[in-house]
C-alpha cells in the first residue's frame, strides 16, 4: 500500500466533518439574530412598557377585594351664560365652547333628548329638548349639560389625580390616532418578544418538549384563572 492510497480516508473526512459545522454555523447565526431582534424590540418598548405594566397592576386591581385605588378626582361645577342667540345643536354648543374655554379633551358621547310630554303627580307637563355632553382627556372630564331655553349651560369638570391620569393613558382614554397607533406599536412588540423569546429558549436548550409544556401550561393557566 503506497502513501497516498493509506491517507486517502483522510483526505475525504473534511467533507463529512465540514456539514455539521456549517449547520452549527448557521444556527448561530440565526440565533446572534434573533438576539438581536429581541433586544432591539425590547428597548424599543422599554419605556412605555414599564408605564403599561405599571399601569395594568392598577387595573387588574380596580375591584375588591384587592383594589388599589387611583385617588379621587377634584370636582367643580360653574354655570356658564350662553351667547344671544344660543347654539342651536350639540356640536355647535361643542365649538363654542372649545373656543371661549379652550377645552383640550376630545369629544366623546353626546346625548340629545328631545322634548317630551312627561308626569309629575296629578300633572303632566313638557320636559324641554336635554342635551348632555363630554370632553375626555387623560387627566380630566369635563361634562357638559344643557336644557334648551337656558340661557346658560353648567360645566363639571374633574381632575383626575396622577394615577388615574397614567391608567387613562394605558386606556387610550381621550387620546388621538397617533397615540392608537404608537401603543399598536408596543402591542406588536410584546407579541414579537415572546415569539423570539420561546425561540431563542428553544434553540439554547434542546428539550424542546419542556417549553411546549410551559408555554400550554401557562396558556391553561391563565384561561383557567380567567374562567374560574
């Protein structure tokens, strides 16, 4: 047997060690990855999801018997005088009232009742045309209430206390479409970080049956907690 005829099997030997180390290759690639995936949307989401965690403990704590509470809000109510001639619908009363008292908050329900003939005792009489009216924003309400012939309208305004402003932010209470779509944004990361967080468990431990297992077992969970 020459030389070149005894070294000939290793010669070949690369080419069957080289297939796993090119897969282990490309499994770390995939996983340095999805790292990075995972800690790009996490910083991403860092701030706002502290403040909504923070903010859903209060909410999952809004009845007894643990309830926290958010601090009561500080009520005021005014009367305010009417232009000659008064608005004529709900929204132009809205319109005017945003101008003359820079109402902030977003316009929310508006409940028009017309008149109607209604009884009191022995008597009936005609209930005027009632229109009730809210302003919302984080940090306060203001409802407005009118009955037609008035010439005047009262306003209630509360103020919401620190908390209560921080969860009607997490409730999107008040806001506009850029604030529904950022908190969309934060949505899409939470749901993006636990899919590469199961993979990344997944691809680092090798009993894979273990995470199927914590993952159904919490899903369970909270269903069962949820429905119980």
């Amino acid at each position: 047997m020459t030389v070149s005829e005894a070294t000939a099997p290793l010669r070949a030997a690369p080419a069957t060690i080289g297939e796993p180390r090119s897969k282990r290759g490309r499994r770390a690639t995939f996983i340095k990855w999805l790292r990075q995936v995972h800690g790009w949307v996490g910083l991403w989401g860092a701030a706002l999801g502290m403040l909504f965690g923070v903010t859903g403990f209060v909410l999952n704590h809004r009845m007894e018997p643990l309830r926290i509470s958010t601090g009561a809000p500080q009520v005021s109510t005014v009367q305010v005088k009417l232009p000659d001639p008064a608005p004529a619908t709900p929204h132009a009363l809205a319109n005017w009232l945003r101008e003359q008292y820079a109402l902030t908050g977003r316009l929310g329900r508006i409940q028009h009742e017309p008149a109607h003939r209604v009884s009191w005792g022995a008597h009936d009489t005609v209930q005027p045309e009632h229109w009730q009216l809210m302003f919302s924003a984080p940090n306060e309400n203001v409802m407005v209430e009118y009955w037609k012939g008035n010439d005047f309208v009262t306003l209630k305004r509360s103020e919401n206390a620190f908390v209560a402003t921080l969860v009607n932010l997490h409730r999107g209470v008040g806001l506009g479409v850029g604030w529904v779509l950022l908190i969309d944004t934060i949505a899409g990361s939470l749901v993006l970080l636990s899919l590469t967080g199961v993979l990344l468990w997944t691809q680092l431990h090798r009993t894979k049956t273990l995470a199927v297992v914590l993952v159904s077992g919490s899903l369970a969970l909270a269903l069962w907690a949820g429905l119980a």
